[in-house]
C-alpha cells in the first residue's frame, strides 16, 4: 500500500472546490481532447493500457520500452475552422524513457474592429505546449506516470505562460484484462497571465477509470469519472427562479439534478473493439456533454462519437469525430508508426 497512499497524499494536497467555475481558468483546451484515438472513445483513456504511445499524453503511467523510437501525429478539425495537433516520440535514456511532445490548438483569425464596428485589421489566437512524460514501475502490476508542461497563449495582444503538471498511478491485474487508475491533471501555476490584474488559474481535474477486456471477446469497456474535484460540474442560473405554463397555470419549478443526475454528469463511457485484424473499432458517451450541448427538441448524437483504426504495414490510421450539438461535431486523424516499421522491406 505504499505507492497508493503516496497518491492519496499528493491528490488529497489540493483544495477542492464544489462550485461549477468553468469560465474561470486560464489554458482550458487543456481538457480537449488531444489525440483522434480517445477523440473516438468520447474523452480520455485513463485505463487503457497497451503499447499505444499516444495514451501516454492522457495517462502517462503506460509508457515503456515498447514505445521507443514510435512517432505518432495527431490532427483535428473543429466547427468554425478551429484546428489542433500534436506530433509525439519516446526514447530511452539511462533515467528510464520519456515521450516529449508538441501540441497547439490554432483558433484562425479574427476581424479586429473599433466601438463603431469599423475594421481595423485582424487578429489570431494560438494556444500551445511542450512537454514530456515518464513511468516507473516498481512491479509488473503497478505503474506510476507523471508529465510536465511548459504552456503558452497568445491572444491577439495578450499573452500568458504557465507551468503544470500530472501525477497518476495504474494498477493492472496479472490477467491484464482489468485496469485501473487515479490521477491528477493539471496541477501547477501561471507564469504571467494576460493582464497584470489578471488571477487566472489552471482547470485542476481529479480522475478515476476502470476498465475490463472481456477474456473470450474481443471487447474492452472502460468508465472514466473526471472532474471529480469539482462535485458540480453542471452550470446553474443562479438566478433562476419559477416560471409558470401560460396554458395550464401550473408551476414549473427550478432544475435541481438529482444525485443520479450528479453523479453522471461525471461520466463517460468507451467500448473498444480490439480484434487482431486490420479494423478496429470504438465508441464513447459522455453525459455531461450531451446534457450541457444538446437542443431539447432535437438531442440527435450529442455526447456520441465513434472512430476507427485501419492497421497497415507500415503505419496505423485513425479516424474519429465527436457528436457536440446541431452546432457541428469534431473530426480528428490520427497517424502512428515506429521506426522499424518504417524500415521494414514492402
């Protein structure tokens, strides 16, 4: 017990706070999700644990030897042309092997205009970090990971820096198909925010994941419980008050979720088809996701979101999209590969 409780210790560390406050962070596509394999799996794959390098950005207890000299990329389109990527790589030193990556998420460019609505030029906006994770593994069937990040944003003519960083521990049943984890993201301070009055913070996120591969079929299915340092991650007017139906005069009461409600609203649910074929295929539902995006009249897929892989030779393919609202949805495409694949003979 004296990893675990080392874990404890380092999350129990961090004040947590029970009021809904996105909006309030500095740095938050932090929480987007960064690689077109988990984009297919509806958020992060905290439990999952094979010789994929990019789990490692999201859980980086899972990196090892078998993800030296793998290069993966990652792209990503969202509505209104935003764009994200990532390029990632592992190698080994004498201290155990690191995975550094780049990633940015790239908003395009926006008119700039006076209080009278007149153009006067234009504007961009770019966030971006550098960073790398390690694991150590004391045994077989426990694993910790941490990663650092130098984080950077430019906002038109504002711009701020951030450091931060993510503890996590793994453990993984000698049968290797049960997996779980706790972790922490995001920890860590801001450098220099936007304006000098400016008290931004990072968005702190406490997770926990599971997840079982059946042992006769080809199926893993997997829950994540993220935000779980923030107990109301749903937002409520707070100045909501009764409304009354103009026809029947009834009384329409407040929304308040229920405990039930509370506690989905920290979910989301992955299933992965893990055949040994050149196909693979996945699915994901986030509840909260779907409950804050979509209309009331026509929830159509939100929350959803599906991928595949196509296994080649030389490389993996994947593709994923993500079901947000009406609004549009998220496309993301992925591309891994390792070096000796790459100089294998057609």
């Amino acid at each position: 017990m004296k990893y675990p409780s080392i874990v404890f210790v380092l999350l129990s560390a961090f004040n947590i706070k029970a009021q809904y406050n996105q909006g309030l962070h500095a740095f938050s596509y932090l929480n987007a999700v960064n690689n077109a394999r988990c984009a297919a799996l509806g958020g992060r794959a905290f439990a999952i644990y094979d010789q994929d390098l990019c789990l490692s950005l999201d859980q980086p207890a899972v990196l090892s030897a078998a993800n030296v000299k793998q290069l993966h990329s990652s792209f990503g389109l969202l509505p209104t042309g935003v764009r994200y990527g990532l390029l990632l790589t592992a190698f080994e030193s004498k201290y155990g092997v690191f995975a550094p990556y780049v990633r940015y998420m790239n908003y395009g460019n926006f008119n700039q205009t006076d209080i009278n609505g007149q153009s006067t030029g234009s504007f961009s906006a770019l966030d971006y970090n550098i960073g790398s994770s390690y694991a150590y593994a004391p045994n077989p069937y426990f694993r910790m990971g941490a990663q650092i990040n130098l984080l950077g944003s430019n906002l038109e003519r504002y711009s701020a820096f951030a450091l931060s960083f993510q503890l996590s521990a793994m453990i993984i049943h000698p049968n290797k198909l049960f997996v779980s984890s706790v972790g922490l993201r995001n920890g860590g301070l801001v450098i220099k925010d936007y304006t000098e009055q400016g008290q931004s913070s990072l968005p702190l996120d406490i997770y926990a994941a599971v997840s079982y591969k059946l042992a006769h079929a080809p199926f893993r299915f997997a829950v994540v419980g993220h935000s779980l340092n923030t107990p109301q991650n749903i937002w409520l007017d707070p100045n909501a008050k009764e409304t009354y139906d103009p026809l029947t005069g009834d009384t329409i009461p407040i929304y308040l979720p229920t405990l039930g409600q509370k506690i989905a609203n920290h979910l989301h649910f992955q299933l992965e088809l893990v055949s040994k074929g050149a196909v693979q295929m996945r699915l994901g539902f986030d509840y909260n996701r779907r409950q804050q995006l979509k209309l009331e009249d026509f929830p159509g897929l939100a929350g959803f979101s599906f991928g595949t892989r196509l296994h080649a030779k030389r490389f993996d393919l994947d593709y994923a999209i993500q079901f947000y609202s009406k609004a549009g949805s998220v496309q993301s495409l992925g591309l891994s590969t390792d070096f000796n694949r790459l100089k294998k003979k057609i």
